[in-house]
C-alpha cells in the first residue's frame, strides 16, 4: 500500500498534520521547535507540582485575550482596543447566567453564551466599521471609545435597577459570587473544575496540588493556540496576511476584504469572550475594570513586544510581562511597562519572539524563507 504524502513529500498522519500547523505565516517550522514546544507544555503540566499555578492560571487566562488581538491585528492588520471590550461582555454574559442558574448545565450554558456574547458583539461593531469603510486608525479610534463608553456604562450599574435576576451588575463594585466553572448536564455528568488535592506515591513528589481548572485552561490555550496557527498558515489565512499588507491590492484580485476582516475580527471577539468567561470564573468576580483603559493597553503591550505577527509571541509576552506587572508594586508597574514597550519598538519592532527565531536561523546556517513578516501574494491562494 502506497503511503500517502502531502504536497511537501511529508509522508503519514504527523506529516499531514504538520502540513497543516506549519507554513511561512508563524514561527517554529522544524522538529526542534516541535520538541521544545512539547518540552513547554509538559512544563505547565508538572508546574503545580513544583509552584504556585495560582497566578500562572491568570496569566495564561490572559495569553488567549493576547491571541485574540494577535489574529485580529498581527494577521488582519486591524490594531484594536475593543478586545477589553468582548473580554467583558464574555466575562458578565457568564456571571449573569451562572448566577441565575447556578447548576452544571446552567454554567456550562453560561460559558458558551459568554463566548457567543463576545462573538457576537464584535460582529456587530464590526459590521458597522468594516462595511461602513472605516479603515486604518479610525477603526483604532472606534475601538478605543468602545472600551471607554463600557467603562462608564458599567459603572453606573449600582442601583437595584441593574439586576437581573438573581444577579446584581455592582456598578463599581462589580459582581460577586460567581459560580466556579463546571461542565456537564445536569443527573448525566459533571466535572467540577476546582482544585483538589492528591498525595502520590512518590516520596520525592509528596503531596501535590491537583487544580483541575488549571489543567483545563492549559488544555484550552494549547487547542487554541494550534487552531490559530492552522488558520493562518491555511488559503484562508494567506488572504488575511494579503490584506494586512495590501488592502487595496488584495481587493483588486477580487477577494471580498470587508467579509475576512468581519469573520477574523469575530473570531477575535469569540477568543476574548473565552478569556473574560475564564476570568470571571477564576476570579469569581468580575468589575468594570476589566473595561478600564489601562487594562485596554495591555493585550497591545503583549503582543507589540511578544511580536504582533507571531502567535507564539502573543502567548510568551504575556505570561512573562505580567509577571513582571504583578511582581512590581504601586504605579511603578505601569512605569516599568511603558519603558518596555519604548524600548521594544525602538530596539525590535518585530518582536521578540521572532527576532529570536531569526537569530536561530543564523547560527543554524540557514536562508530565511519566507518569514511571519513576508507579505503573501494574493494571486496564490484561493478565496473560500
């Protein structure tokens, strides 16, 4: 039997998922980066038994709001500051839907309903910018005022007026007592996601910390993380690249260039939703904050430094830069980051993820192809 290869002679199932992972549109296109990535997600796996996965489990909550804005601008070359924004309606969507029914299938029910929020109102924003031809900084602007108005808004949510059902919104003081996350149907099966404890056997190991909601937001970001970058190597993702490096040029080969900018921008909006549902139900309790303007910078931090058009950047900037943020106390945190955003522009503004890769490739001897940076000819691909 004649073993089946992909159009790169990769031959069998680890070749054609390869194929599909791997391409001129993300960093780590060899089986040393492959080794090394499943190095790192086994690091994450062992982490809780060797440190506190508490503030990890944030940050890496966190790192898929840094992919949403990764795909949104790093791909489609829309700079967005509303990712707070479907972050937030995820994030309350879930609190009020979980408080009113606070059993396994009502949260479960909450969790998609929060991402649907997120989606959903990322694809009315941006119905109303992209085929209202808003373009360049006045879809940046939009978005930023966006974040703004929510933040005002909920923070005039105090009065009994503002609950609904059994859930008060808080106004300032946000909303308390939400549900920790659960999946299942009701009398059928239920995985409670919360910590547990389990001795093993191993005398070296000891006693560890089973936190299943830490495993599954791991498993949740590695899912995602490998979704985005089959996207984005994929025809579908070439015409993405196309129209951030040409919008005018990839119209003119025919390609409907407001429809990809609404769907990547609500796909962005659906990541973001995840993340704020994921928050909310770490934290059990959500405020406007989350819709505060400095919150709004920071997933435009993440990806500047990380490398806005490398996923992987998106995913390390923000693991490292808030624990940097939550190591530093009082303002100076807010100091420390704007330097490093300065620096970074100045010194890399391609990132530093992919700055590190080039680098790689130097000492390995090898010509740069084509790189996360290199605009993709629209001719080649096929619209979907």
């Amino acid at each position: 039997m004649a073993t089946e290869t992909t159009a790169d002679g990769r031959a069998g199932p680890v070749g054609r998922i390869r194929a599909r992972l791997e391409g001129p549109n993300t960093v780590g296109n060899s089986r040393r980066f492959w080794a090394a990535f499943a190095v790192g997600v086994l690091g994450l796996v062992v982490y809780p038994a060797i440190g506190d996965a508490g503030d990890l489990s944030l940050f890496l909550v966190l790192a898929l709001l840094g992919l949403s804005l990764s795909v949104v601008w790093g791909y489609a070359g829309v700079l967005s500051f509303g990712q707070v924004v479907f972050f937030g309606v995820g994030g309350y969507t879930f609190g009020v839907v979980s408080i009113n029914h606070a059993t396994p299938s009502g949260i479960t029910a909450a969790l998609v309903l929060g991402v649907v929020g997120g989606a959903l109102v990322a694809a009315l924003m941006g119905y109303f910018m992209f085929y209202g031809g808003v373009r360049n900084v006045y879809v940046t602007i939009i978005t930023l005022v966006s974040t703004m108005v929510m933040h005002t808004f909920m923070a005039q949510t105090a009065g009994s007026e503002w609950t609904i059902g059994d859930a008060a919104l808080g106004g300032f003081n946000g909303m308390p007592a939400i549900p920790l996350l659960a999946v299942g149907i009701d009398e059928v099966f239920t995985i409670q996601l919360v910590r547990n404890t389990v001795e093993l056997q191993a005398p070296v190991v000891g006693l560890v910390e089973f936190d299943l909601f830490y495993y599954f937001i791991v498993g949740v970001l590695v899912l995602t993380y490998l979704g985005l970058r089959a996207l984005v190597n994929s025809d579908y993702g070439r015409v993405m690249v196309a129209i951030r490096e040409d919008e005018d040029r990839t119209r003119m080969f025919g390609y409907d260039v407001k429809r990809v900018k609404l769907v990547v921008f609500t796909v962005g909006g659906a990541l973001a939703g995840l993340s704020g549902v994921l928050y909310a139900s770490r934290n059990i309790f959500i405020d406007p904050q989350v819709f505060g303007l400095t919150f709004a910078t920071l997933p435009v931090i993440w990806v500047s430094v990380g490398g806005r058009k490398s996923l992987l950047g998106a995913v390390v900037a923000t693991i490292g830069i808030e624990y940097l943020r939550v190591s530093i106390e009082g303002e100076w945190a807010l100091v420390v980051l704007g330097v490093l955003l300065l620096a970074f522009i100045l010194a890399l503004p391609g990132g530093i993820v992919p700055w590190i890769d080039g680098q790689l490739d130097q000492q390995r001897g090898e010509a740069p192809e084509s790189r996360p940076d290199a605009p993709d000819a629209p001719a080649e691909v096929t619209d979907s």
